[in-house]
C-alpha cells in the first residue's frame, strides 16, 4: 500500500513539473534545459549576429545553450552534432552547412529522441524536421531580381548564385529569376555568366567576377550577387576596372560593410533579414517544443520528402531611401558604422 501511495505520488509530481514554466521545471528536475545550437560558420558577420542573439535570449530565459560551429565543413558538423547528442541535449537547432547531408544528423538526433529545428537553411531529404525557421527565401531572391531589373532593364547581367550545398541559394536564385527571366525572354538581358558561388565565399566570387569582365570587354550592366559578403568581392572586381559604383550590384543580410558601401554608392540594395528575430524565435519556440507545445507555424515548405512546418519571417529592400528608418532607428546597426568614413 505505501509503495502504491509512493508511486501515485510520483506520478502527480511529474505532471505538476510538466506544467511549471521551462526554467522551473527543469530546476525542478534538477538541470537546465539544453538547447544545442549547430552553425555552419561564423566567418558571415551575419552567423556572428545570430549566435550572439541566441545566446543572449537563452541567458536571459535562464536555459543552456551549447552551441558547435563546423566552418563550412559537412563532416565536422556530422561530428559535432553526434558530440552534443552525447551531451545529453533536449533540442537540436540545426543550420545546416550541406542541406542534404544533415539529413543523416536530423535522423540521428529523433533515432535519440531528440527532436529537430532546421534554422535558416532547410534541411534536406529526411522525415525527421520538426519545424523550419526562417525567412521567406524565394521572396528575398525576387526582391533582389525585381531591384535589379527596375534599374537596369536592358543590358549584360552577371547572375551569381550561393553555395550549392545551400538550398537557400536555389531558392533566391529560382526568386531572383522570376523577375531576371521575362526581360531575357524578350531579348532586354542578356546573361552572360550564371555560375553558384562554393561556400559563399567573397573570393569565389571576386574571381567570377574579374572573369566575366575580362570575357566581356569590361561591358557588364548589373551583378545579381546572393549575399552582402559575395557583394564585397563583386565590388572589388568591379573596382579593378573603374565601374564600382556604376554597375548595381544586390545582397542580403544587411551587415555594416553592405551599409558602408550602400551609402558610398558602390553596392545598391541589400535585403534586410531580422537575424535577432529570427534568432528570438529559434530559441524561444525550441524552449515550447521542449515543454511539449506545438509550435505556431506560418506556412510549410517541402525538402523532397516532407512537407516541414515552418515559420517564416518576412524580408525587406534596404537602400540609401530607407537605410535610416529600417537600420539605423531600430537600433540594428549603429549610425556611426553607417557613416563611417
């Protein structure tokens, strides 16, 4: 009889701690919760801006965050993830840096109980994502397009895309198109150079670049570049042969360095994706999904074998027009690097 007394009233604890608040609950159990966070890199002052923001909302709603960055290396992330699965995590945050081989690293993580948030990149192939967080990727990629052609509707387009082991890069490259392909359509552009750009890196592009020009005698109207890093190299390129500032050239992310050379003139747009919202709402739905709430979703996007519920932020066009209002005066990037001179 007290054994069953015993038994009963273990049971009701348990479903009291199920009910308290994270913090407390896990307290109550005698640990924090565990977030584990996997970045593909940290060389993008916008993965920088994520894992800062992460940390500090994970501090501040008292839970633990370990957090693995695998530099651009898909075996390393493999490695990684399989470390903070030992750990004893109770999430797993999941950026990752080849789409298609994280899928084996979201089917380890739910063959372990854990459960899966592919943040920023969607992870691919796999039944075992329980939700996506991020922006809507093929808009930003339109938004970029749609700038482009506004400014220049005729002329010798250079089309860059991201790394091809980033599903994001084909959706703002198929984005970008929408907009790029009836102006081709027509005869008004002409494209000639549409290559992917390997891990994102500015110096791949830079080289992309300088050999378009040379290809080309220099006559290059318009540069769709994926991202404000690749922009810089663009740039450099670009500056080589005394046309920064006369050919537009796109991005994303909205980093200082894309802000500096918007208002230099050398760099036209950049599309402003809220990292620290996006970071917010990784750490805080990761804390509800732990507690056994389902998560609010906006939309779902498939990755060739699941529909994965997602919640998607939305983007929006920065250039010299708005850069005050939607950069400098929420706080985003200070007015000082801005301007800097």
């Amino acid at each position: 009889m007290k054994m069953t007394r015993f038994f009963c009233g273990a049971a009701v604890l348990a479903v009291m701690i199920s009910l308290i608040v994270p913090a407390e609950a896990f307290a109550a159990a005698g640990k924090k919760m565990r977030i584990g966070v996997s970045l593909p890199t940290q060389r993008d002052e916008r993965w920088v801006r994520d894992a800062e923001e992460m940390r500090a909302v994970a501090k501040a709603d008292g839970v633990d965050i370990k957090m693995q960055v695998c530099d651009n290396d898909a075996a390393r992330q493999m490695s990684q993830c399989e470390n903070l699965l030992a750990q004893g995590i109770d999430i797993l945050i999941l950026a990752p840096h080849d789409a298609t081989s994280a899928g084996a690293i979201a089917d380890n993580a739910h063959a372990a109980g854990i459960k899966v948030i592919s943040y920023d990149r969607l992870v691919m192939g796999t039944n075992n994502v329980d939700l996506y967080v991020s922006f809507d990727n093929f808009a930003v990629g339109k938004l970029m397009g749609e700038y482009l052609t506004r400014l220049v509707p005729k002329g010798n387009y250079i089309v860059l895309a991201g790394a091809p082991t980033d599903n994001n890069a084909k959706l703002y490259r198929e984005g970008a198109m929408e907009a790029i392909k009836p102006l081709v359509d027509k005869g008004d552009v002409k494209i000639v150079m549409d290559q992917w750009v390997t891990d994102w890196q500015p110096t791949v592009a830079m080289n992309l670049v300088q050999n378009a020009l040379t290809a080309n005698n220099n006559k290059i109207d318009a540069v769709l570049a994926p991202n404000d890093n690749t922009a810089g190299g663009v740039i450099q390129a670009l500056a080589q042969v005394g046309l920064a500032g006369k050919v537009p050239v796109t991005g994303q992310d909205a980093e200082d360095t894309a802000a500096q050379r918007i208002m230099a003139g050398t760099q036209a747009m950049t599309v402003f994706k809220n990292t620290r919202e996006q970071a917010r709402v990784a750490i805080e739905t990761a804390i509800k999904m732990v507690r056994g709430e389902k998560p609010e979703t906006n939309s779902v996007v498939n990755n060739k074998k699941m529909d994965v519920p997602s919640i998607l932020l939305t983007p929006v066009v920065v250039d010299k027009a708005n850069i005050d209002e939607v950069l400098i005066n929420s706080g985003y990037i200070s007015k000082d690097k801005v301007y800097k001179k």
